[in-house]
C-alpha cells in the first residue's frame, strides 16, 4: 500500500458549510418576488433579505454579535421569520421564549438562556414590567408594536432601546453577515414538560439545514399533501414552539407565500384561509378542532386545506371530521427534543382509495420516519422490537438535527441520550407497513397485575362513548393490582354520560379483545375541566398530585 | 452577558454523521423487496444488503480496511452497485476507474489512486494482463464474470484473489462495518480531460449523502419528470463515470426497481426498456440518438421515459425527435469535479403547454440550480454578472459536495478553486427565468476582432443545415483578427452538403442577428470523422494541433 492512499479524511479547504443564511439567499434569488403577509404589511422575499439585513444591523448597534443571546416575545409575525434568519446568520443564538409558561417559569428561562436582548410585543408590556427586575442578563429591550409606534415603557431599569420598525428604518440593510462553521449553535427553545424546571434544548445551523432539508423531501415525495410552489402557507402553531415545527423555514425555500396570523382567533384563521386561499398549515388537534365547531366554519370551504397535526394525538373522529371537510389532514410526530419532525403519517397511495374512517384510522397514527431519521422501538434493555403492530416498546431515534442535550444540564442530557439513541419517552408499536403508533407516555403507562396498560388507549376508547367531552386516564396506586386505571371524564354538558355507560362500552370492548380487561378502570371521576399545560396538555402529573393517593 | 452564552459551537456528543451506511440501512429496511436486475440475476433490497456485507467481509479478507483503496473495472452491474456501498462504509475509497482511458492512463490512475485491490471484469483480461507488470501498488485482483466461474489468469505474478461470486459465496454477511466521520473519503475519479494526464477528483461520505439528497429533492419537485417509487431505472452513463452521475444511489433510497444493462448496446437497452418497464434513465446525446436511430425503436413504445442527458450539450433537434416519441427528456449540467449534479432544465408548469420546438430548446439549456448548489457567471474579475440572457460569463460553484481539489495535485486544485468558488471553465448566459445556457467552454471561446465568439453557438448553427451529421469549430490564429473560426464538418454521406450551403446558412443567421457577423467562418473543412476523447466528447485539442495553424 502507498502511503498516499493512507489520506481517510477529505482535506475541507473549500467547504460549503450548511448555513441558515444560504437558505435565505438561495430562497430569495430563485423567488424575489413572493410574499410575506402579517395583518396590513405584506413584503416580498426579496424586502425579507432587506430587513432581516436591517435588523441584524439594528442588533449590532446593540451590541449583538457571535455568541449573544437575542430573545423573542412575539406572536406569529413577520417579525418572528426575521428573527428566524438574522438572529442566527450573525452567529448569535435566537431565544424562542415560551410565553405560555409562568411568568416565573419566563424569567428561568431568559436568565438560564442569558439573553442579551429581547424583543417584546407590546401585548406582553405587563407581564415585561413585572418581571423585569429580575432579568440579570437582559441589556436592552426592543419593542415589537403593529402600530410601528415608539412607545415608552417602566421597565425597572431595562433599557428600551426603541421600537422595531423605527429601528429597521434607521439601519442599513447592507450588514455584512460573519462566515460561520455549520456547527454554531442558531437557536434555543425550552420545553415545558409537566414536571420540574423547564429544560432548554438548542439547535445548530447545520442542524435546521438538514432538518428542513428532510421536511421538504417528505412533504415534496408524498403521494397526498404534497407541497408545491403554489401552495400558501400559514402557520397555526406558534412560532416559539420549536421554530413553528420548522416549517416557515421549508416554506421559504419552497418560495411560498406566507401569511402571519398573529394571535390564533380562529374566526380571523378562516378569513385569512379564505382571503389568502391558505392551503398549507399545522396545528395541535386541539385548534382544529376549535376550527371545525366555528360558527365560520360552516361558510367557509376548507377543501384542500393541508394540515399537518402534531403536538398530542389526534383522535381518529377528529381526523375524519376533518376529512369530511375536505381536509387534508395528516399526523406528525416529534418532540422539542427532536426539532421537532421525526414521523409523518403520509398515506400510500393505494391508501387513499380507503373509506374515510379507515383513512382517518391511519392518518391519526404517526407515520413513518422522514428521510435521514432512524427510529426504532426498544424494550427495557435496548433490544429493537420487531414492526409487528403488537410489541410495545419506548421509541428511540437517531438524526442529524436532535438536541445534544439539555442546556447546562449534563444529567439531564445524559438519561435523554443513554445508549447513544434519543429517548424519547413515547411507547409505540410500528405496524407491519412501517407505520409508527404512539400508545402511550413511558411514565404513563399504568403497570397493572403485571401487564402495561396503555392510558391512551383507554382513552380513546372513552372518548368514543357519545356525551364524552374529555377524558384523562391515569394510574393510581394498588396494593392487590400494584396499579389501576382511573379516569376523568368531562362531560359535553352536565349529566350527558353515566359512568355506567362508559364502564360498559369499555366492558365490551374488553369482550372484543380491543383492550386488556385489566384496562377497564374501577371507577369514573367526573370533572368539568380537565388540568392542562401550558401549552394545552393534559396534565397528569397535576391529576396525579391530586387524585393520585384517591 | 453571561459566560454561558459564550458557548458558541454546538458540542457533538451524540453525532449522527452523513453516512452511505445510513442510506443504505433507509433503503433496505423501507423498501425490502425492491428488486436489482442484471442479467439472469435479480436480487431484493434485503439480498443486496447481505450482499454488501459478504463482499466487505471478502475484501477484509484481502487486507482491505480503512483508508485502503479498491479499483473496480466492470460494465453496469448489480456488482458494481455493490461496490458503491460496500467499499465506502468499510472506510475504504472506491476508484471507479476510467476504463475508457488508454492502457497507459489507467495505468497511471490505478498507481496514482494506489489502488490495494482490483475488481476486474474477465472481458478486461487482455487489457489487464498486457498492463499487470506496470501496477506498483495492487496486492491482488477479484475476477468478477457474469457465468461465476473461478478462473484462472496469468497476471505476470500479481495475485488472483478468485471470483466475486465464490468470494461472496464463502463470507459473511455480518461483517460489522465501521463507524466513520462523514468527511471520511468515499469515492475517486480520473477526468479525462482533453490536455494532459488524468486527474483524480474525489468525495467524502458527507458529499454523496447530501449529493443524493439535493437530487431527490429536485427530482421529486419537478412538475414533470418527477421520481416516485413506482419508477424503474436503468443508467445508461456508465457506472464508473462520477457513480453513473450519483443516480444509483437515488434509485436506491427512492426503493426503485434498478435495471443494470452491462455494455451498451441499443437493441439490448431498448428491450430491457420494455421488458422491464424501465422509466427513468440517464445518458449523453449520443447514447439518446443512438436509441432513437435503433431500428428496434421503432417498434419500441418510448413514451413516458424520464431520460436526464449530460455529459455533452443536447441539441435542441435531438430534444424534439426525443419528445416526438414521448420522452422525458430534461438536460443536467456538471462535471466530473462537482459530483456530478449541479443543474437540471426542469420545466415550469407553463412551459409544459409550449410547443414541441419551444420545450425542446428549453429541455436543451442546462436548467436551475438544484438545491444547495450556489452558481454564479463572473467576469475575469468575479464579478458577477447579470442574469438577462446576454451577459456570458465563466460559470462558477459553490455546493456541499464538489471536489476539494484534484488528488495530489495541489497547484491544480488551487487554480480550480481561485477566489474559493470551483471555476467550471465553462462560459454560461443566465436567461430571465433562471435557466442556465452553457455558451462555450472558456477555452473553446474565439478571440476575433475583439469579440467573443462562441464556438458551440456556430456549431448549433451548422448542425441545422441539412446534411450535417458532426461539426466542431476551433479558433485558429490569424493575423489580423487575432483569431478566427474554423470548421470541420462531417456529412451524413460523402456530398450531402457543400461548404457553400453551410456558408450562407451562417450568413442568413448573421444577417438576422443571431450570430455575430464575426462569427461566420472563412472555410469549412470536411472531414470523415471528427477526433473523440476516451468519453466520447469531442477533441478540439486534437483538432487543434492538426489544423490549428492551418
């Protein structure tokens, strides 16, 4: 052997680094001319280069550079996609703050991330005023205002260092954007959970290239849903979560007109529907549900509506609602961990020859992975499961766009990447067509007389029962049975359902072999709201503090 | 600012690099029954992988490990994909050797690329044997046959390490491939080049896997000539040249059943066509004349084949008889130093309703950028120039996947990456509607008068007069113009056409400013036949010294 052949690496004297501002140049030289809408302001791509140049020269003014931390209050705007791109094209890390958490859990989170500079919507001046004392990093604040007025504010101290749009037009939007390596870290995002502290996940550019990359392969090679450059694309969820689940940044490269719906009003989402001719949206099942019962609703067409589902299960009677409507509704599935796409619930073709409730049926599972994600079902001991609709197992992946770990949180980061795969604390089976079912959250599955009972399968089983509004199913301390079911169930309007009839619709179920009948609970709690996150979330851990030792 | 937002780079804990692995394990577990045919043999997704890992174990066998090198000469067969995954994920570089190359210049390929193995095809054993004694580097060869049997050879002392099928036969398919950094280098080639010896051009894992994915992405966003997983393919550019332009590989993630044709021949080509169903292809003009001139064509059904040319410019005539008989046919642009792929004339929905003439010489340009690929037309300077369809200038790129340089060479990989973008050395015009024309390679370009006369825009010309088969026009030097063009003709029979014909043709194109009036010949000279490179391209060097001071 010569010692020439000996070279293993490529010599990267000329890299071409995956860079969140080459997608931004590429987008606006091959579609200058689409738009941006966000209530009366509309831009084209090629006045989005001008102003994200504008605001990262505005930034710079304020001490922004390589390593600063710039975070965001906003809603849905045009803003927000500004930020999307300056923000990490100068080498500086975008904060999407989660503005659904407490306002404690929002001062953690600015102080963990160490932002530097926020920009707040002026809708958000109250809670700013009552937490800006104990901001210990935050240097400046810009105001974000659809007036475009200037504004004063107390801010204990805080500098205001004026309102964005002035700021916009007074800088130059000719900012020399730094050379970064791919690696350099663009944004950070915290996730809620339901239990302890919120925990900040982060992503690189690299990692948001390949990341929309992988989403443009799959929404451009599904038989169904399939975007191309017509389609008009409106996000319903919001931007701070995890990039609005990247999409504007797919919407960009795709060259599609974008509408920014601000506050989600779900009259104000059909008119923008409607208007725009949106054809292309996401949103938690939660939204579209409030979308099908809107009065609105039933005057506006919603055929070929595009909408991919993520953020909790969709329960198949709502898909199929949806689809009777004419939309085009699909599962995704991922986690802020995971930035967030991992599966999609595309159909075969073949598929859509289905009748709606067995469409709906497959639409509501979570699909198969996107390209350059590798996902597998393990037991306890890593040993892959086998894809036969029947084992259960926690769902653990690999890609190139997960979260290394939690910001300063070494443990933390380790328990989530044990074994050198993501964890993600789903249990799922994946059915002999490669599609991925999420049955349940590790930590809610009940372990009863030695068999795993899965609480969303009896969930959804209760959900089925007519006068059933909401159900949560958790498992509750045993001493005979080590656990047992309990379920809370909200009921359409008060005495709509017994708790007899939903035992019984589960009994039968259990006849039909559709459930374990160690899955039919005990006994029916009744409530008239069920506890949620903040971001709309059943939340057990609260039933379980409370009703847990019942 | 705090300290921790000084963390500026992502750390990789938990890296999931761009691996030919990665592809291939996708493919296999998504698609396992997708059938590879060559010849009698066909084999599934799932046999391939077991096959991939008998022939690393094989190789590993023969001391081939990280960083070794493995030559392969072969035709288009299931093997060589073999060769593609196998070699690459052990850590080793795949050579794909040029076997059009003289004897002298593979010599200088196999011990320049310090080949350890050989993988040769018996029908090069003459070849193989006349060269044996100059190889400084090979251990041992592997015969690869068609009929599987072991053979014997005299190899002038180099070792016959058997046949590939009974080394396949006798190893394991568990051999457990490595875990690799994605810059790790995958793939060598020698351009043929029309001066000098051959150079090495190569590629890291990295490059291929996003090479592979910037394709899917633009063959899956096409409005026409799209890819989906019903297609069948079957390269007609031979596998050793750039990875058969890195199709194989999108076959392969896309599941496609893959045709594997062996040498070409156009009765076989096409009746693998219909046999198989095959619709999706790619191959220089030549190669598509040939199959339309075929008298087997014409009882052949065409219609429907997506067929990409490169390689050399399509006239826009071949494109209509193409389309006549209902082919696909789109032109992509690149070279031997950028994967390949870099553009593909992919036509807008619109453009879709034009005339067969008008799409024809649409389909001819070279198209848009696909994804990730940064493509500029600079001035000697770099500066970059317009994109109004008149500007022409020198084409150069930027793309996660071009070459870092040529192997060993680093004055020739400087002057191919001056001003740190790849310089083509091809002269482009940009129309308005982004598609790239290639005008003239920048060494064929004819200084006269203070002009820029593009050779190929005369040639064009000149293939439109009846009775012109081949022509190619060179510069020769002249004292008063400087230069001045000079043209060779070949006529589609001995007197089909006479120098006058041609002249006035070109007069009547001046006149109507098509061309420059500079541009128009003094003389035709004709010839029998035109000198061709090893690939098929035509000479002008060879044309050049034999006439260039004529």
């Amino acid at each position: 052997m010569d010692a020439t052949s000996r070279t293993e690496r490529t010599p990267s004297a000329y890299p071409y680094p995956l860079l969140i501002r080459h997608m931004l140049e590429r987008a606006v030289s091959d579609h200058p001319a689409s738009l941006i809408v966000y209530g009366q302001t509309c831009h084209s791509y090629r006045q989005l280069r001008e102003r994200v140049g504008r605001l990262a020269d505005a930034l710079a003014a304020l001490g922004v550079g390589r390593g600063s931390t710039v975070g965001v209050m906003d809603w849905d705007t045009n803003r927000y996609l500004e930020c999307f791109y300056a923000v990490p094209m100068m080498g500086a890390v975008l904060h999407m703050v989660n503005v659904r958490l407490s306002p404690e859990q929002i001062v953690y989170t600015i102080n963990h991330a160490a932002d530097d500079i926020l920009l707040v919507n002026v809708e958000f001046l109250p809670l700013l005023e009552r937490i800006a004392g104990q901001l210990r990093t935050v240097r400046a604040v810009v105001l974000l205002d659809d007036e475009g007025k200037a504004r004063e504010a107390d801010l204990q101290g805080l500098r205001c260092a004026g309102e964005y749009e002035a700021l916009l037009s007074a800088a130059s939007p000719d900012y020399l954007f730094p050379e970064l390596d791919e690696d350099t870290r663009a944004t950070t995002f915290y996730t809620t959970g339901t239990t302890g502290l919120p925990k900040g996940v982060f992503f690189s550019h690299r990692q948001l290239v390949l990341h929309t990359i992988a989403c443009q392969l799959a929404l451009g090679a599904a038989a169904h849903c399939r975007l191309d450059k017509r389609d008009v694309y409106m996000p319903i969820t919001p931007m701070f979560h995890v990039h609005a689940w990247g999409m504007p940044y797919v919407a960009t490269n795709l060259g599609l007109k974008q509408v920014y719906p601000g506050r989600y009003v779900p009259e104000r989402l059909l008119k923008l529907r409607t208007e725009h001719g949106v054809t292309f949206s996401h949103c938690v099942p939660t939204i579209l549900q409030m979308l099908l019962m809107s009065p609105a609703s039933a005057t506006t067409d919603l055929s070929g509506w595009k909408v991919i589902i993520g953020g909790s299960a969709l329960p198949a009677a709502l898909a199929k609602s949806a689809l009777e409507r004419g939309i085009d509704v699909v599962t995704g599935y991922g986690m802020s961990e995971t930035c967030p796409i991992l599966t999609v619930a595309f159909l075969d073709e073949d598929m859509l020859s289905w009748d709606l409730e067995a469409q709906a049926r497959q639409r509501a599972k979570t699909g198969r992975p996107i390209p350059l994600v590798q996902l597998r079902i393990v037991d306890g001991a890593m040993n892959e499961l086998p894809h036969d609709g029947k084992s259960a197992g926690e769902v653990v992946v690999r890609a190139p766009w997960l979260t290394q770990g939690y910001l300063h949180d070494p443990e933390g980061s380790e328990r989530l990447w044990r074994g050198g795969w993501l964890h993600t604390g789903d249990i799922g089976v994946i059915d002999p067509d490669g599609f991925l079912r999420i049955t349940d959250r590790l930590k809610d599955v009940i372990k009863s007389g030695g068999e795993w009972i899965s609480s969303l399968e009896i969930e959804g089983h209760i959900l089925r029962v007519p006068g059933v509004a909401e159900v949560a199913v958790i498992g509750v301390p045993d001493e005979r049975w080590g656990e047992r079911p309990l379920a809370f169930v909200v009921p359409s309007r008060p005495g709509a359902v017994s708790s007899e009839e939903i035992l019984q619709a589960l009994r039968r179920a259990a006849e039909a072999g559709e459930i374990s009948r160690y899955a039919v609970p005990d006994r029916i709690v009744f409530l008239e709201e069920i506890p949620k996150t903040s971001v709309g979330k059943i939340n057990k851990r609260a039933l379980r503090e409370r009703y847990g030792a019942a």
